[in-house]
C-alpha cells in the first residue's frame, strides 16, 4: 500500500504523516492538510456491497491514513460505530421523492457530524501515543450548530484532552443550544458569542495562529488541535458513508458495478461535500455532486460564475447549520482545482483575508466539472418539507429539505435520471419549530412539547439524544464578545 503524506495548501514544507496532520488540525502557516497523492479503492465495489458499515470504513480508511496499523485503525471504527447509534445500519438508505435518503443522523447527537466526531477521539489519542506527544490536547471548535455538541459528545471525559466550544449565540435553533448547554463532562467547556458563525471561526482561525499563546500553551502543557471539518480527521471518516450508499444501491440490484451515482449534498463550511468529492477521486463512479445552499448562497455564486465573494448580507435561516460565508473546506478544492499549487492557493486566500473575495482562472474552473449548484430559498425549504411529507408521510429537516429542493430544481433543468443519493444530515427533531411550521401545525410549544408533537406527525419516536433533555440540567452559561474569546481560552486553561 502507498504512503499516503499529508501538506498545507499554502506552502511546500515537508509533508507529514496522517498522524501528526490530525494532531496539529491547522497547518502552521494557517493552510489546510491536503494529501499528496489520492489513493484508488483497493476492493472491488461488488466486494465492499458484501461488508457493513465498520468493513466498509476499515477499507476506505487504511487508504488515507496509513501510518495507523490495522489493529489502531479497527480498534477507532470498532470503538466508533457501535450500540451508540440507533440502528444497526449505522446510515440507512430510505426512498422517498424520487430520490434515496442517506440518513446520517442515527448517532447519539442525531447530526451527520457523529459520523466523524465519534471516531476522531479516538484517532487523536492512538495519533498522540504514536506522536510520543505528552501534552494535554486542547479541542478548539466553532460551531454552526451541530459540530459543537457532537464534539463534545465524542470528546466528553476523553484522558488527555479538553474541549471548548464557540457558537453564535442567537444562531442555532433551542434544541441544538438545549443540547450544548447541558453537555456533560469535567473536560468541556460551552460560549455562547455575540455575533455570527464567521465572527466565532475567525477568531478560532486567528486563536490558532497567535504563535506566543501556542508558546505559552505548550510551556503549560498544552497543545492546541481542531474538531472542526478543517481537521482531516474529520473529513476521512465522512468518506466513507458515501460510498457505503453506493454499495448499499448495488447490494439492493437498484444499479449495477460501474454505474454512475449522483450525491446531493446541503453544504455550508463545504467539508461534506468535499469528501464525496474525494471518494469519486479515489474510485467512485460519481455522475455529478450536487451542492445545495441555502439562502446564503455564496458557494452556489461561487460554481456559477468562478468568483467567491463573502461580501454580502448574512442571513439568518431555518438552516443555520448552513449560514456560513467562508466557506473553510473550500480550499481543499482550490488548491486540488489550482493543479496543487500551495502558492496560487495561498495568493486567494489572501484575497478573502484582504479583499473579502477571489476569483478563480478559466483553467481552474474546469476543474469544477463534478459539481452542480443549486439554492433554496426559505419558503422553497418549507415547501420541500410539505410536498416530501405529503408525498411520501416522510420528514425532513431544514437542511435536508434545502438538498430536496435543488435535487428537484436541478433534475427538472437537466433531466437527469442517474439515481441519486441526498445527504439527510440531521433528524428533524433537531429543527422541529421549522418542520411543524412547514407542515402547517402549531409551532409555538416548548421545544419538548413539539418534540412529542412531531413524534405523532412523523410516526416515529422522539429521538433519546432529545428525550434526555427533559430533565438535563444546564452546566453552561457563559456568552462573551468576539473579541474575548482567547479571554475565556486562557480562564478554561486557567493560564
């Protein structure tokens, strides 16, 4: 097997192995770890459509990151992907308008990012053994809404790291905030911030990058790392449900080896998407990647014109997982796009600190040919929400229903028939008040109420990771400006 190497998109220092990418989080010069080469799937698709989730995950994984020995590497899937997800499948596939619903949100914070966060602690602490790394790891998160909690979830009580949370404090729904604010564990640590998502993962990026409080850190006995999606080790793991789905369609005789798939993904920091991206690189035939926006459209811009532009209102929506205008992982792609050039990449993202926008060559946009784009506006989301329920009595949240919209736009502009799968990235109990408005009934109850509400709507039971809100305690309470937040950095680290 190929030595798959790890190096920042912004300079052509040395690489390093898959390990130490996933310890570090960000590059030194603030770049993300790109692989240096993309490896092809070693297993035949026929051959995978026989294994589960866990099978499926230890074959897609071994290829990115190969410094881990199998025993290391099935020990974090065994560990990850067990009794706490709902259903055996791990990721079930369920048919609906005209499409195939990869349900992502099984896992115990009932969002997509359970797929990679249950499985990142683990790879951070055999990657810290393997470092020979003795300090204590300091999990540093801005959250949209769904990558905090389920973080913390992952990392809660984990010997040798701590893990401290950002989000906008008037931008995440009262179930994702509910659920944050009543997280559990000695190590955690939950601030709500004045201002947007960007304002918390700017300051994030900037705290990452202060070199004298990374110095006085490490003297103290700490070291920073990201759980973010700009951490690899989160953006490996997601490879892998994409192409389960794929096996699974072949398992089921709905296509033959070889035929083309395509993926809808609702996308905001553009790390999901980015690792259906990577899986058709690596071998997965892949007709088109379909990237949804909601009403902060600036990817959907972006594919349509070559021009990345964040100058622009922010819009709060019933997506706020998706209410992002720097869009992280969108790097990656630039510098895959750029023919891996750290110095072109380098020259754009300075643009966006400076000017707030980049453009990029006619060269570089042909290599956006996998990609589609598409948006939908909030009542095009509710709609979506209405006609998948009234067509099929199936619910799905807001961010679903924004890829529900766009695959339907999208398939009647091109009459496309490939079978398409639509990444379902979090539960509609997480965005209740949103879906019950869209279905038209009483959306003003207290959230547990609705919950129990949306429960008889949809015809299945209230989720347990929402259950276990009614009588949490909250353990959490702290809101600060942007400008405070290495503030409370240093008071978590009590330096």
């Amino acid at each position: 097997m190929k030595e798959i190497l790890y190096k920042s998109t912004r300079s052509d220092g040395a690489p390093i192995l898959a390990s130490r990418a996933i310890l570090m989080g960000l590059a030194e010069d603030g770049g993300l770890f790109v692989p240096t080469q993309i490896p092809a799937l070693d297993r035949s698709l026929s051959d995978l459509a026989k294994m589960d989730y866990r099978g499926v995950a230890y074959e897609v994984m071994k290829l990115m990151l190969t410094d881990f020995t199998e025993e290391e590497l099935k020990g974090c899937i065994a560990n990850a992907y067990g009794s706490n997800f709902d259903t055996e499948s791990i990721v079930p596939l369920h048919r609906a308008d005209g499409a195939y619903f990869l349900e992502l949100f099984h896992g115990p914070t009932i969002a997509f990012k359970d797929m990679a966060l249950q499985i990142l602690p683990h790879l951070m602490t055999t990657s810290a053994k393997k470092n020979h790394e003795d300090k204590e790891i300091v999990i540093l998160t801005a959250t949209s809404g769904d990558t905090g909690k389920a973080a913390m979830a992952g990392f809660a009580d984990v010997e040798g790291t701590r893990i401290m949370v950002f989000y906008p404090k008037d931008g995440v729904s009262s179930i994702q905030e509910r659920q944050m604010l009543t997280q559990k564990g000695g190590n955690t640590r939950v601030v709500g911030i004045r201002g947007n998502f960007d304002d918390a993962q700017n300051a994030v990026k900037e705290i990452f990058g202060d070199s004298a409080l990374r110095a006085e850190m490490a003297q103290k006995g700490f070291a920073f790392s990201s759980a973010n999606s700009i951490n690899i080790g989160r953006l490996v793991p997601q490879i892998v449900y994409y192409v389960f789905a794929y096996t699974r369609l072949l398992k089921e005789g709905v296509i033959s080896d070889g035929d083309k798939v395509n993926f809808v993904v609702p996308t905001g920091n553009f790390g999901n998407i980015l690792a259906a991206y990577y899986a058709a690189k690596m071998g997965l035939p892949v007709g088109k990647l379909v990237c949804a926006s909601n009403s902060n459209k600036v990817l959907y811009d972006f594919f349509t014109t070559g021009t990345y532009d964040k100058n622009r209102e922010f819009i709060l929506t019933s997506s706020p997982s998706m209410d992002i205008l720097i869009s992280s992982n969108l790097e990656r792609l630039i510098y895959h796009i750029s023919g891996n050039s750290a110095e072109k990449t380098a020259a754009l993202m300075q643009d966006l600190r400076e000017k707030g926008a980049y453009a990029i060559t006619e060269e570089m946009r042909g290599g956006l040919d996998l990609f589609a784009g598409g948006y939908a506006t909030e009542e095009e989301t509710a709609g979506a929400i209405r006609r998948v329920y009234e067509k099929d009595s199936y619910v799905i949240d807001p961010h679903t229903a924004v890829a529900a919209d766009v695959y339907d736009k999208y398939r009647a502009q091109t009459g496309d028939g490939t079978p398409a799968v639509i990444a379902s990235t979090a539960s509609p109990f997480k965005f209740e008040n949103s879906v019950m408005q869209a279905l038209g009934e009483p959306s003003d109850l207290p959230d547990l109420e609705l919950a129990d509400r949306l429960s008889e709507k949809a015809g299945v039971p209230v989720p347990e990771a929402v259950n276990v809100l009614r009588t949490a305690p909250v353990r959490h309470n702290i809101v600060c400006d942007r400008d405070k937040m290495k503030d409370e950095v240093r008071r978590f680290l009590g330096i």
